[in-house]
C-alpha cells in the first residue's frame, strides 16, 4: 500500500499531483493541434459558402442540407434522402472496415511470429516491418500503381509464367484501393498486437493444452481473448485513417472507388470547390469514427466491472 | 503395494549441447504423494514438462499404466499440472478456470459446473465462484489453480513449486492440506519442490535431484537418515561433513578414526574399503559431555538462539568449522565462548560416505 509521507498526504497523491503537471504540453498539443481546428471546422460547416473557395460568414445549413436532402435539380422539390453522399460513405466504411479485416488476417500471424523470436530478431523483424513507412506515403502509393498496372512488374511476372494470359486489369478497382489500404497501414495493425502477444505469458497456452484444449480451441479460448485489447487497439488505428483515405482511392481507384476522403478532400481544392460542405462531411466522418470509439470504451469499461 | 501409475525409465533430456536430465528412471505409485526434491536448476521442472508432454524427452521412455506416452501431445495425457505461477485464465471466472478443463473433455455445462464447484469446494473456495483470478490473493489463486487441475480427476497431478509464491505462515497451512486433499483424492501428486523441510513433512517418498542426477529415491526418514552420498547428506537437513581416514568396512559398518584419534563405528551405504571418507555428523545428535569420555574435542565460538533450540558453533582442532543443536531446556550447561568442550556422538550421529 502506498506508504504514508511525513506530512500526512500519501505519496501517491503527491505523485498525483507531479501527474497533472507533466500533462501540460498534452493539454497545449491536443487544444491547439485539436480542439482548435475541430471547433473550426463545425463553424464552417455552418457558414454560407463562397464560390472560389473560402465563406461567406453568414450562418446556413445549407451543407448539411446538400448532404443528406434531394430537392431535386432546381431545389423546389419536396426533399427526398440524397443517397450520392452516403453512398460514398458506405461504401467507405465497407473498404476501411475490409482494409482492417485484411491488416487483422496478416497482422495478427505476422506480429505472433516477431513476438515469438527471440530479442534480437525481433528487434530486426520490427525494423523490417517498419522500414517501409519511413518512406512518404504518397510514394509509397504511387509505387503501388505503377507494381499492379497492366503494364507493371506484378502482371509482367504472371504472363511471363503463364498464369494468366491477359493483365489482371487491377488498377482502379476496389482491390486495388485495398491494397493500398492494406499496404499504408499494416504496421498499425502489427505494432498495437506485437506489443500485446509480447506482454502473453505462454503458460496460460501450456495451461490450456494440459487441460486438453487443441491448439484452435487454445487460439479461440485462450489467446484471442487475451490479447483483445491490442487486436481491438490495432483495428481502430487501422480502420479509422482507412475511412479517411484519400491518397489510395484517389491513384489506385477508379470513380467507383470514390470515398470519403477524396470527397472531402474536392471541397477545397480549387474553384469547384466548397468549403462549408467539405467542413460538414468531416464533422459527419468525424462523428462516426466518435460512435465507434465510444461504443467500444463503454464496452471495455463494462468488461472491467464484470 | 498398489501398482506403478508412471514409470519413468532412462529419461534423457538435452537441450542443445546441455543435458538437463541423465537417465533419470523414478516409478510413481497409485495414491501416492511422490516429491521431486533437489537445488534450483537440478533439472525438476524439466522432468514434469517432459512428464506433461511440453517437452519431448531426447532417450528413454515415460510409461503410463505401462504404456509410451512419447506419441500424445500434452491435450490428450490424462495428467493436470499446477503450474508454477498457476497460470489461470485471467479473462475467465474462477468456476469458468475449473470448468475449462471438464468442458473440452466433453462434459455437458450443467455438469462441468457441478464438478468445478466440488472441487472449489474441496479447496474451500465456493464463495468466489464468479470473481476473476487478479481479484484474489496470491493463496487463493493457488487454490484456484488446484481445483482446475483436481477437477478433471488426472491419473496424475503435477504441481511445479506450488507452495513457492506464498508467504510463510500461509505456506506452512496449505502444506497439510495439500496432503489431505492428496489422501482424500487418491490421485497420485508429484510434487516439485527445492525446499528440504516442505519435502519431508508433506511425502510418501522423495526423490533427492542434482544436476539431471536422481541421488536417492527414499522415505523421508530414509533420505534423512540414510542418505547414500555426500550430496543428499549435506541437502537435506543440516549437517557437519568431516574428512576422516577409513580403518575398515565391513556388512554396511565402517570403522573410521576421529579427529584426536579416536574409533569410531558407524553405519556406511559404502561396500568396499576405501582409504579417505567423509564422516556426516547431524548436530542434533550431538551432545556436550566430559573432556574424559569425548569423541571430540572442541572449542566453542558462537551461539545462536532459535528458541526451541540453541546453535553452538565450535571449531575442531584442524579449524574445520561444526555446529551442535541442543535443546533449549540443556541451555544452563552452555560453554563460554573459547572454553573447550567435549562432544559426545549419539546413536545415528555418524555416517559415513565417499570422499
Ligand atoms: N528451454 C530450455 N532451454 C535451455 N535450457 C533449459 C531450458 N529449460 C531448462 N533449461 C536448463 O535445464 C536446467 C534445469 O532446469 P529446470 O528443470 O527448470 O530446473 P529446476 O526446475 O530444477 O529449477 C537448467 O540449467 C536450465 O537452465
Ligand atoms: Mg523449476
């Protein structure tokens, strides 16, 4: 227990205390870097855009109302749901959540097996794992095009070995946005689980198979649910900059691969484009990615009280 | 006698260039309570993973009911292991832990649950059914961790130093328990421990390890009174080792001469003649008497008081360095230190072992 200090206060309250102000430069980081820009963007999302970019500063929901309202053509329409926008968002969810499925499947063996080397190989597995990303992510993804073109090394290979006699045609596809997907953030996936299979105390897999559980019925029973909270650590930080992407759909996908991010991104480029708008579908993204976060912490509170 | 449940024959176990077991072979009763009892490193966790099935052993044979078991994976041996650190789920509910084991050998919920909360109850835990393991003391996740490996009903229970973690006091309750449960369970325990008291107070029958060596398979009282070698004198138990010269060996009995030149005879598990031997002297077998009828001579340097007894630290003439327990109620007669003092060597004192 924690001892008691001369003056009566305990040292852990005075330790406590040391805490606060060592999160001082967190408060700065998070108010100027977040809070600011956040509160930014829901006051733009209310302004009444400019033509060339930029507002009016006059308060409209006429954002939000694009986004979600099908007045027709001319507006005079009774308003019906306008699909175009949460079609795209649909459809980003379902690529950032298949992105993070497909980093789960090849993150979860990838970082059981660094975790399983020994210290110094795992020291050089991790580089090896990492190494890539030091490299800027718009040219990681533009090497990406030009691996998977039609007239890149990828089909060059297989109709070399005759595995297919015609290109794969997998540019601009939605395979192709998850490749990409899965290439720019596979190390969320692996670190987040490396660090929790690292911290597995392999008795309890010993346990297991003593009390005559199989190895499936040991991964299922026993490792899974106890390396949960970096399994769940890794999709979050997987799935959530996945439904913002706009680099991989933007090179690797076609207009059919069009999601939020690249949506987003339109509204403030250029002349076509349109602030207001742009700043409501953030606060929209930025909504859902909030549901998902909240509905997982009040899951793992629930579980911590059980 | 009752039949052999395990039989351990020529079992080698080398992990790379390092042999950790030399053809150990050790049989295991039917109901018995069989400890593993050697210094840190011996080579005691080993034989129980290989007897689990974590390790393949590298030669000879583990037979259960006289069968190989080298071809089941640990999953399919009828055997449960308290581990060191009990290793409980820590994601599950303690009857969850004691179910797990009954449920994937295909019990029904209904009756895993009523299994697991007999055997929580034969380590009386019934009242924490539903909390998790880090909710609860380092003793009751021991329990835990016995009740989960009872429930199943192994052929054998494995338990790695499973007293180890606990403080003293706590320690020295769940000792007698252990042996109850042991008796009231009828399933054979090997018991892995490096602490010579726990050992003695808790077994059917030791074996004494060194370095992948069995020294001495025995009763407690066997191992404490006739220890074969040197090893196994000096381990178990307290003990003054003397290098003394050997006069003759004869049926078990060595005649050896005493430092100061007296004869002795004393038991020996040596046969032949040999020329150099170390006398093992237990101290509380010792005794202060007369310098006219002592078989040693010493001056007294130390005293320790232990309570019950007292600890006389001497010096023989050589400066070789003894110790003498005497019990407390003699403590009027205790020398000075300095004085010399004569020894008087009780029945059983004296063994004699190879150099
Ligand atoms: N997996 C292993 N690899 C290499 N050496 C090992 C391994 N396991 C145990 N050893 C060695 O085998 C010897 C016996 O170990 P162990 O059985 O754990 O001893 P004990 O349980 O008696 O303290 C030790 O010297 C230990 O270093
Ligand atoms: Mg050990």
């Amino acid at each position: 227990m924690a001892a008691m200090a001369p003056g009566g206060a305990s040292s852990s309250e005075i330790y406590k205390g040391h805490a606060k102000r060592l999160l001082l430069p967190t408060w700065l980081v998070i108010g100027v870097f977040l809070l600011v820009p956040v509160a930014l963007m829901a006051t733009y999302s209310v302004l009444t855009k400019e033509f060339r970019g930029g507002v009016i500063w006059e308060f409209s929901l006429a954002a939000y109302d694009q986004f979600f309202l099908d007045r027709g053509l001319f507006g005079d329409e009774p308003p019906r749901i306008e699909w175009t926008y949460l079609t795209i968002f649909w459809r980003s969810i379902w690529q950032a959540g298949l992105a993070t499925l497909l980093c789960l499947l090849i993150g979860f063996p990838t970082a059981w097996f660094i975790a399983t080397r020994d210290a110094r190989m795992r020291t050089v597995w991790l580089l090896i794992v990492t190494v890539p990303y030091w490299v800027n992510l718009l040219i990681r993804t533009v090497s990406m095009k030009f691996l998977i073109r039609d007239e890149g090394p990828l089909n060059a290979v297989l109709l070399w070995s005759g595995l297919i006699d015609q290109p794969l045609g997998l540019i601009n596809t939605n395979l192709a946005v998850q490749l990409g997907l899965f290439y720019s953030y596979l190390p969320f996936m692996v670190l987040p689980i490396y660090a929790a299979v690292e911290r597995y105390d392999f008795a309890l897999s010993e346990a297991a198979a003593d009390l005559y559980a199989g190895r499936w019925t040991t991964l299922r029973l026993v490792i899974l649910p106890v390396v949960r909270p970096g399994l769940i650590a890794g999709c979050i930080l997987v799935f959530v900059p996945s439904l913002g992407a706009f680099l991989a759909p933007d090179l690797l996908g076609g207009a059919k691969s069009f999601m939020i991010g690249s949506l987003i991104e339109e509204q403030f480029k250029g002349a076509a484009g349109n602030w207001p708008f742009g700043a409501a579908a953030a606060m929209i993204l930025m909504s859902i990615v909030m549901v998902v976060l909240l509905v997982y912490a009040r899951a793992q509170t629930r579980e911590a009280t059980a | 006698m009752t039949g052999t449940v395990i039989n351990i024959d020529r079992v080698v176990k080398r992990f790379g260039t390092f042999t950790a077991l030399h053809e150990v072979s050790l049989d295991i009763a039917e109901n018995e309570f069989f400890t593993l009892l050697g210094p840190s490193g011996c080579g005691k966790t080993t034989l129980l993973r290989c007897i689990a099935g974590f390790e393949p052993v590298s030669g000879g044979q583990i037979r259960l009911h006289g069968e190989d078991i080298a071809p089941l994976p640990p999953f399919k041996r009828p055997v449960n292991t308290v581990f060191q650190h009990y290793a409980l789920f820590p994601h599950m509910t303690v009857l969850e832990n004691v179910m797990f084991g009954l449920q994937r050998l295909g019990w029904s919920v209904v009756d895993a649950e009523g299994r697991a909360k007999q055997a929580l109850e034969l380590v009386h835990l019934s009242q924490f059914l539903k909390r998790r393991p880090g909710q609860l003391s380092g003793g009751q996740q021991q329990r835990v961790a016995l009740a989960r490996a009872l429930a199943p009903e192994p052929k054998v229970l494995l338990l790695d130093e499973p007293l180890s973690a606990l403080d003293l006091k706590l320690r020295q309750a769940v000792r007698m328990e252990l042996k109850q449960i042991q008796r009231e369970t009828g399933i054979a325990f090997v018991f892995v421990t490096h602490d010579q008291e726990e050992a003695l107070t808790m077994s059917d029958r030791i074996a004494v390890m060194s370095d992948g060596h069995v020294q001495q398979i025995g009763a407690p009282r066997e191992i404490y009174e006739a220890p074969v070698n040197r090893f196994v004198a000096d381990f178990i138990g307290e003990t003054n080792l003397i290098e003394v010269p050997v006069l003759g060996i004869a049926d078990g009995m060595a005649e050896v001469s005493l430092p100061g030149g007296r004869a002795l005879r004393c038991p020996t598990p040596l046969n032949r003649a040999v020329g150099q031997g170390v006398l093992s002297l237990r101290p509380e077998r010792i005794d202060l008497c007369p310098a006219s009828e002592a078989d040693l001579t010493v001056i007294a340097t130390d005293q320790v008081y232990l309570g019950t007894d007292i600890q006389l630290k001497a010096q023989l003439a050589g400066g070789q360095e003894m110790t003498v327990r005497l019990q407390n109620a003699q403590a009027t007669r205790l020398p000075e230190r300095g004085a010399e003092v004569g020894l008087k060597l009780e029945a059983g004192a004296a063994r004699l072992l190879s150099a």
